[in-house]
C-alpha cells in the first residue's frame, strides 16, 4: 500500500509538509513565498535573540549549567536493553543507530535539566 501527498493530512500551507514540498507552480521545489520568506527570517532572528541573551546571562553568571556524569548517560544495565540493542545492531543501519542514540542523550539531558530522575 503505497501512500500518496494527498492521504497526509497537512497542508500545502504547512511549510515543510510533504504536501509543500509537492506543490507546483512559481513556488515549487521548496521556494519559499514572500510570506513564508518572512517568517524564516523572523524564526532565525528570534532564535539569534534567544541565543544572544543566553551568552549574557552566561558572561553575567545568571545561567545554572547541568553537571552529568557521563555513565549517568547510559542505559540500565540490564538483560532487556543488551538484548534490544543486539537486535538493533543486528537489524538497522548505522547511521540510524546513531541518530537514535543523540536523541537518547538529549533526552536524558533535557529530562535532567527539568529535573526527571531516569
């Protein structure tokens, strides 16, 4: 069974949507509108503020930085995660692999930093 652009629910108007990426005409192949232009731009400079004041709360002594220990990071030590990382291994590609342990990692580290114990 095979999937088609118009069984995805998003919009065309969704940037980013598979159904974007398929429209046609003057703004096919990922070009953006003028509008959709703009709010790129304003994400950027949102995020360029965002990082701006970090750095001066950083040079002020405001930001609080998480201290881990890295074995922290790592899984339990268990039957079930050695046999599901085996099969994983044994199963996907590397590179999928490897994408699923950062996003691992980043979960734990995002979960520290609001305070979940893992």
């Amino acid at each position: 069974m095979s999937v088609s652009a118009k069984d995805c629910r998003a919009s065309a108007q969704v940037m980013g949507s598979l159904n974007w990426g398929m429209r046609e005409g003057a703004y096919s192949k990922g070009r953006l509108t003028p509008l959709e232009h703009l709010k790129l731009v304003g994400n950027l400079a949102r995020t360029q503020l965002i990082e701006l004041g970090d750095g001066l709360k950083d040079r002020l002594g405001l930001l609080q930085p998480l201290s881990v220990e890295l074995e922290a990071l790592l899984p339990a030590n268990t039957t079930l995660v050695r046999d599901s990382l085996d099969f994983s291994v044994e199963t996907h590609d590397t590179r999928l692999l490897h994408h699923s342990w950062r996003t691992y990692l980043f979960g734990v580290l995002l979960g520290g930093v609001c305070g979940c114990v893992v």
